[in-house]
C-alpha cells in the first residue's frame, strides 16, 4: 500500500472515532498513519500492515491500562458526568435516553426516586448511564 492509501486510511478513521465518539478507533488512525509513515521508507505492504497492527494493537493495550489503573470504564472520560438528559418514563428501573445524538439505556443510581422529568449523569458503566435526579448540583 502507498503512503497516501495509508494517510487516506488514517484520515477517514479520524473522521469515523468523531462520529462514533471512542477512542479505540483513534487507535487504529495511529496505526494507519505509522503505516504510511513506514511506506515512505519504501517498505514493503507486509511491512506496512504490521506496523499498522502492532502500533494499533499497543495503542489499545496501553489505553486499556490506563483506563484501568484510573478505575474508570470503559466509557467514561469523566467528559459525561452531571451532564443533563430527560427522561420520559422509567420501566423497572430502566430507560432509554437520548444523548449525544443517539438513544441510550440508563439506569437509577442506587436510591434514587423513579420519576421522569430531568435527570443528570453520575456515572456511566459500559454503554448504559447511571443517572440521578434534577439537575447536577453545583459545587
């Protein structure tokens, strides 16, 4: 592969992780673009798609670790909590939300009263919110 199919490649995974919003698939425009990076040394295309796995795969290795020894999930960046959503009705504890521009599945924190009308998010846990009350209190 040339370095300008790799650069291309690189290019629309950025655009991509900014539609779909996770950092893994910035980790695969980092291998995509040390591939082009090695391709303008003349290496050869099996060269090019190793560096290209092994800088994506270590890439992802090392977010995982970090994620990990923060004790955040997955998801959550912190960027999410007390952020506002509305809630139309709960169905034992459940709901479905729209925020940040698609529909997710939330959940009551621990406690908390299930009614609808606004909520915030304390928490995020893999692909569903965990929200509280009201808005987020300030502090």
């Amino acid at each position: 592969m040339q370095a300008t199919s790799w650069g291309l490649v690189a290019l629309g995974l950025m655009a991509l992780e900014m539609a779909v919003g996770t950092f893994y698939v910035l980790m695969l425009a980092l291998g995509a673009g040390a591939a082009a990076l090695v391709a303008l040394t003349g290496a050869g295309t099996v060269v090019q798609s190793l560096v290209a796995a092994a800088v994506a795969s270590s890439a992802v290795l090392l977010l995982r670790r970090r994620r990990a020894r923060s004790g955040r999930g997955a998801t959550d960046l912190g960027l999410d909590l007390g952020q506002p959503v509305e809630v139309a009705a709960w169905n034992a504890g459940l709901a479905r939300v729209h925020y940040r521009g698609s529909e997710w599945e939330a959940e009551l924190a621990h406690g908390e009263p299930a009614a609808a009308g606004p909520h915030h998010i304390v928490a995020v846990r893999g692909a569903r919110l965990v929200l509280g009350p009201g808005p987020a209190p300030r502090g």
